[in-house]
C-alpha cells in the first residue's frame, strides 16, 4: 500500500520533473512576514504580534475577537497547508488533491461522518462560541486572501489553492483528534477476530489484566466468522498523512509546595502522539483584557489546549475510556434500508456521499447507512444493488457508536479553561469537556494542585463493551453517560503529588465502567519512585524525569537471561553486558539493544504457541494499528504484563497445547530459543561487533511530512532519521511495531514544565519546530533541543518578551 502510495504520490502532476527544476527556487521560497504593518479587513482595532527567538507568537489585542482573528491569521501563515489538509482528511475529500490513491480512505471518513456531525454541532454552538470561531475562521480567511500568490509550497507542488475556513472545519478538526484518542473500535475487532480463531477461554488468556479464570461473555446470537479484517487492513496510509496514533498514551505529574525548592507546586505534562512533520502542535500566547494565556494549541482550532495562564496551570492524558461500541445490524434481506431493532424494522438513514476524484470526471458515490447506532463503517453496496440471498453481504454491518458523533461542546470547556483562575472555575469549566475524554492535573499559584477525569463516558444496559454486539435485540443500549461528580477526581490530596500516565485510577469498588483497556502502569511507578525519592523539586529535576528512560520491566526480565546457559563466546558477551546494564533505554546502549530485541522475540514465541503463525493478528495484538487514522492501537504496551505474569508462573500448558508444531514445548526451550535468536538478529543488523550494537542503531525516529514520501521531495521536506531511546514502558515513550521496531512512531510530542511560582520559568519544547515551511529556520530548529531533553523558556511577561523578539507584526484596521 505504502509503495501505491508513492508511485501514485510522484504522478502527481509529475513531482520529480517538478522539484528537480525548481527546489532552488522552492528552498529559497519567500517566507511569511513577522514584522511589518499591515492594514487588515475584519479587525475592529490594532493588533500587535511579537515572535519570540524561538517562532512562539505573544498575540496582544484590545477584545476577544481580534484576538481569535489573529490566531486564526498566525495559524494560517505558519500553518495553512497541514490545516487544510487535515480538514481534508476528516471530510473525506483527500482524492481531490491525492488522486485514486486516498480513495478508501475518503470512502471510510465518508461513512465515519465527523463532517456531518461537525456541520451539525455549528447550529447548536452556543452564540459566545460561534463567535470565536466566525473570529477565527475570518482571521484565517483574512491571510489567505492577502497571500494568494504566496500560498505555501505545497499548494503549488498540488496545483491547487484552500477554500475559505469555516466553523465546521475547527469543530471537525476537534472529532478527528479526539478519533485518534479513542481507539475502542478496533481493538474490539481484533478481540472479535481471537476469539473467532482460538475459542473464548483461550482468548481470555491474552487479556493482561484479566484474569484466566474469568472468561469473556460472547453475546448470544453473534459469530463472528466474516469479521472484515479489510476495514483494518485497506487505510494503511493514512498514518502517512496524518501522524496519529489512536488510543495514544501521555504522562503528567504536579507536586505541591511541600516537595519542591521554591514552595510552590510545579506541573509537568509531555502528550504522547505520532511525530510528523510539521509538527501536530503550535505554541502561541493570547493576551486580551484579562485573558492572558499561554501553551501548546492545535493549528485549526482557536485557544489553548495545554498550558497556563496567570492563576492556575492545567495538563491532560488520555483517559484511555470506552466510548465507542460496535453493533452488528440485521439489514432486511427485502428491503436492505430497513434494519432490526427489538423485533421491528426500523428505516436506516441512507446518505448519498460523491467523492470528487483529482483527473477524473465522474465522482465516487458512497452511499452511507446509518442506524440508531450510528453509521455503518463496513463497506455495503449501495442500497439499490441486490445482496445475497442471506440478506446479507460479504462483510458483516458494522455500526458505530461513538461519543464524538454526538453533540459536543468542547469549545466552551477550552474557553472557560483559558480564563479559570481558581479550582472551582477550573472544575467547572471540565463539565463541558466531553470528547475525548482526558485526566487533567491542575496548579494554581496559591499553592493549590488537583486531578479530574473529564469526558462523556456513556452507562451501558448491558455488560462491557470488549467485542461487537448485537444491535437488533436491544439489550446492548447506552443508557446515559457517567454523571461529571460521579467522575474520579481529587484535591489537595495527603500525598502532596498527583500522577496520570494512562493507567488505572480506580479499584474495583468504583460503581461505573470506564474500561478495561488501561494502558500498563510502568511509566506512573517509575514517575512516582522518582519523585518521591528527590528531595525539593526543582524545574530541572523535572526536566530529567521527563527524559526518564528506565525501563522497569526490564529488571525483572534481564535475570532469566542471566539464567540461561553461556555456550558461547557470543552469549557470554551478551550476559557480561547485561549484568551491568543500568536499565536505561539510552540510545548509546548496548544492553537495550539485547534486552528489547529478546523480549519481542520471546513474545513472539508465546503467542505463536495461543495463535498460530497467523501474522497479521500477532501484529494487530502487538498493537499495531492498520486503521484508518491511527500507527497504534489500544493493544500496544498491554504485551509486556502478560510476559510478565507468564514468566512468573511458566504455566506447563501453555508450550504443551501449543497450536505451533515448530515452536518450543517448555519455557526453558522457549527462553534458549528467545536468545538465540536475539543475537542473530543483532548480528545481522549490526554486525559481529557486539560494541557496536548500540540500540540508537535500531530505535530510530524520521519526521515525515505527507509530501515527503515522494523521493524527490524527501530531502526537502523530512527530517531524520534519528537515533531515539524508550520504549511504550519508559517515561520518556518511543514506541515502536513488532512488525517494524526499528520505526519508532509514538513519542512525547510536546513536554512543559510550569513553575507556579514564576512563570517566566516555564519550560516547553515540541518537534520538529513552529514553522510549517521548509525554508523556515523554525521548521527543524527544535529538533536538537528534543533529542536531548532540552526545552526552552516559555516568555511570558511583555518585557523578557520583547527582549527575546524576532519580529514585531502590527496588523491594523481597514475601511472599506
């Protein structure tokens, strides 16, 4: 798929021929303005951006609504092509640009529906919201009608020119990352597709956290034979578009007072998501009247999603909730609009969608069904083409119920966030936070730190959602979603220090169900042992932790290697090694390189034994995501435990009712066999050496931008590769595939530090840099900062401000 990709990618209006006359030219592009004055239609007074040294802009205007149009205006100059492409993506409309190649994928974003759903939450938007975003989306209307013949280059290389923004696209924009955050979906499948393979006790086997005793319920009257791995499997390319990862991890901390230097809490947050260039993130600075807010923002969407103002300071993880659930639909075999519902037939909502297709004259026509559990994602032939003689088609119905289909009000949640200045207004501003549903740690200056989970997590009638359901007998339903008081959350608590890292935060007695897909709970053990064993915190102590790579189950998987018999020189190497490795998973390490390499192959080895050489599903339970927006699925990480548990016990059945004839029938056998293979790999890769296997050789990381899969815009637009450390259980994340665990893909994307004592002393970095364009000093400049765990500082006062600009833009009112 990756390969059609690119061949069609060069096609495109001949790229090669293109670049080759012209990459001077497009090197030497003229960049957007940051100093200068310029008069502006749509404002209603002056606005002042100054750029800081490191391209983050301190937007001051007069009101509210300038200030949106002038976030709207710098999102658009630094990054107008990645906006439109993602709205793009979102809406199903890639192939207008891309040509047949994006074509399923549009086909899947069509029958998904956020562009309906975003259309829809614009007529209910509350008026102070839709204001902001008529603001926003005239400021960034405003730039591309002053830059027609300056467009970024990637318009030019497309032969194409970005419609107007409206409304719809930010709200839009919001779904499809909160999409990216909510990978439920999938991993019901891929459970679905265990089950139908090993049986439902077996299966249950694989579940980390489950215990083996406990079998997963299958629902009556579901089999799951036909299961359509097509729907995982046909979207491959869209990480290459989009950077996603889906149920991505985060880490965040605060302490208060009491365990830092200055007496004052500091809050640290790095969010885990795929690395692409440019980056997902934007720093900006919004000051307006008493709006004074600063930190990382999403290009598309007005405000500040992760940062400080000048009371409080706020960071999120992902909540990692069940909020989607698949239905299998019974379709009427004599009337294929008509669907069961509690014993009658109910009219599915049929939406005639036309793909518009780059060189071709006639469009695609999807036709979307959608049921009262929302659409049917499979593929279905258009309702007036005959199925077959079952009534029903090749691949089972699949509908979808997801809480980002539903109405949102995410932008009221971020408007009030930005302007809270105490718990109190901070708590109550999260009551509108919904998807995707996050655990957000707070600050404030008067000493005060805290933890709530916020988000619509619906109450289901029946059971946990692990696998699909039946959606014709009614049993399966939502029934309303978990009350926001009801919600875990705390204040001020006894132990003086708060940590998120996508694991589990309540026991068993808590009365809802959030899920039963946390990730592993490595990464908040390590975070805690380290604060607690520091003695009064400060900003650097933070910024270590941050770039924490020890690896915990490491310590208890290195000694069986130690265990394992030394018959050659090679594996005496190996074991000399590893008995003083320090657990880090630097890159320069040669003990990373053994340990990570031994434990995909001894995994391997475990679940050939349950699933056979089948490939795909070993992958897929690996955690490797072939969906449609996403590199990870909610799988990842959750291996390493089971490893864990299974080593401990060495259970004799699970080797001796092997369904593998080649594999090994003890776990002693399995262990040799582990490192064997271990150091034929290193071997091969990095050569008889054993000095010379240092893990950054294997671990590596490219920023990539969409263009930049082309091979004569590589160089142009990517950055990398570059040697990484980490894995999914450090607290600094580099998580890579067991199908390719060389390509790391999830990694802290952006990291800030915030000193509730002073401000000024705020840390924060993202990669690959601020700028969207290539010829840009910001486009890579934080690179070397983030490879190393530096940050730089975030200016928050006018004086330091201005001491550090790099430009100074005035933008100015025009009369018509």
């Amino acid at each position: 798929m990756a390969s059609r990709w690119r061949k069609n990618l060069n096609k495109t209006g001949d790229l090669t021929s293109f670049v080759n006359g012209f990459y001077s030219l497009l090197t030497h592009r003229q960049l957007p303005p940051t100093s200068g004055t310029f008069q502006i239609v749509g404002l209603n007074e002056p606005v002042e951006i100054i750029t800081d040294q490191y391209g983050v802009p301190h937007i001051y205007a007069n009101n509210e609504d300038d200030l949106y149009f002038a976030q709207g205006y710098i999102h658009a100059q630094e990054r107008l092509w990645q906006m439109d492409l993602n709205r793009r993506l979102g809406s199903g409309r890639l192939s207008e640009i891309f040509g047949t190649v994006t074509l399923e994928v549009d086909r899947f974003c069509r029958r998904l529906g956020m562009h309906r759903a975003a259309a829809a939450d614009v007529s209910a938007l509350p008026e102070h919201d839709l204001l902001i975003l008529e603001a926003y989306a005239s400021g960034v209307n405003s730039f591309i009608e002053h830059n027609q013949h300056k467009l970024p280059v990637e318009f030019r290389l497309l032969n194409y020119r970005p419609e107007p923004w409206k409304p719809a696209d930010t709200l839009q924009w919001g779904k499809v990352q909160g999409w990216s955050l909510c990978g439920n979906w999938e991993t019901e499948l891929i459970r679905a597709r265990i089950i139908e393979k090993v049986g439902v006790e077996r299966a249950a086997q694989l579940e980390p956290g489950y215990d083996p005793q406990h079998p997963l319920i299958l629902p009556p009257g579901v089999a799951y034979q036909g299961i359509n791995l097509g729907l995982l499997e046909q979207y491959q390319q869209i990480q290459t578009l989009s950077g996603f990862s889906v149920m991505g991890g985060s880490n965040n901390w605060v302490v208060d007072g009491s365990m830092t230097k200055s007496g004052a809490p500091l809050l640290c947050n790095d969010p885990h998501l795929g690395q692409a260039a440019p980056s997902i993130w934007f720093e900006c600075h919004l000051i307006a009247g008493e709006l004074d807010v600063t930190g990382a923002t999403f290009p598309g969407a007005p405000g500040i999603i992760i940062g400080h103002n000048q009371h409080i300071a706020w960071g999120v993880t992902n909540a990692v909730s069940d909020v989607q659930d698949l239905y299998v639909e019974k379709f009427n075999p004599e009337n294929p609009r008509q669907y069961e519902f509690a014993g009658q037939w109910e009219e599915a909502e049929i939406i005639r969608e036309e793909i518009t297709i780059k060189g071709q004259d006639m469009p695609v026509v999807e036709e979307v069904r959608v049921t009262r559990h929302g659409p049917v994602i499979t593929h279905i032939p258009a309702v007036s083409q005959p199925q077959t003689t079952e009534g029903q088609t090749s691949e089972l119905p699949l509908a979808l119920r997801w809480t980002g289909l539903e109405h949102t009000t995410l932008l009221t949640a971020i408007r009030h966030l930005n302007r809270a200045s105490n718990w109190q207004e901070f708590h109550n501003a999260l009551r509108d936070w919904d998807t995707p549903p996050q655990n957000f740690v707070y600050a404030d200056r008067e000493g005060n730190i805290g933890y709530v989970m916020a988000g619509s997590i619906p109450v289901r009638a029946k059971g946990q959602a692990l696998i699909p359901v039946p959606g014709w007998n009614g049993e399966y339903e939502w029934t309303g979603k978990i009350p926001f008081e009801k919600l875990p959350q705390t204040y001020n608590p006894d132990q003086h220090f708060l940590v998120t890292a996508n694991h589990r935060v309540i026991d068993d007695n808590y009365p809802y169900y959030i899920t039963n897909e946390w990730l592993n709970g490595y990464r908040a053990q390590r975070i805690q042992q380290l604060l607690t064993s520091t003695e009064k915190i400060t900003v650097e102590d933070m910024a270590k932790i941050q770039y924490d790579q020890y690896c915990i189950p490491a310590t208890e998987i290195v000694p069986y290697i130690l265990q394992l018999e030394a018959n050659t020189a090679m594996k005496r190497a190996a074991q000399e090694i590893l008995q003083t490795w320090d657990y880090q998973l630097r890159p320069d390490s040669i003990g990373a390189s053994i340990y990570t390499t031994f434990a995909r192959k001894l995994e391997r080895l475990v679940l050939d034994a349950l699933l056979g050489e089948d490939e795909t599903l070993i992958q897929q339970y690996l955690g490797k995501s072939l969906s449609a927006l996403g590199t990870l699925n909610g799988y990842a990480g959750r291996n390493r435990p089971l490893l864990l548990r299974l080593l401990r016990e060495q259970p004799e059945s699970w080797f001796a009712n092997s369904v593998f004839p080649k594999g090994p029938n003890t776990w002693q056998v399995a262990l040799d066999r582990a490192f064997d293979a271990t150091l034929e790999e290193l071997r091969e890769k990095l050569g008889g050496n054993i000095l010379r296997w240092q893990y950054g050789a294997i671990h590596k990381m490219k920023y990539t931008h969409p263009l930049g899969t082309a091979k004569a815009l590589e160089t142009f637009f990517n950055r990398g590769p570059f040697a990484v450390g980490g894995d999914h259980d450090t607290v600094n994340v580099g998580s890579a595939t067991v199908a390719e665990p060389e390509n790391v893909l999830v990694v802290p994307s952006y990291r800030q530090i915030i000193d509730l004592d002073q401000l000024s002393q705020s840390r924060s970095i993202h990669a690959p840099g601020q700028s969207g364009h290539p010829g840009s000093k910001h486009y890579d400049d934080f690179i070397a900062l983030w490879r190393t765990g530096e940050t730089h500082p975030m200016y928050y006062h006018r004086k330091e401000i201005e001491e550090h600009a790099e430009g100074k833009l005035s933008l100015n009112p025009k009369k018509l």
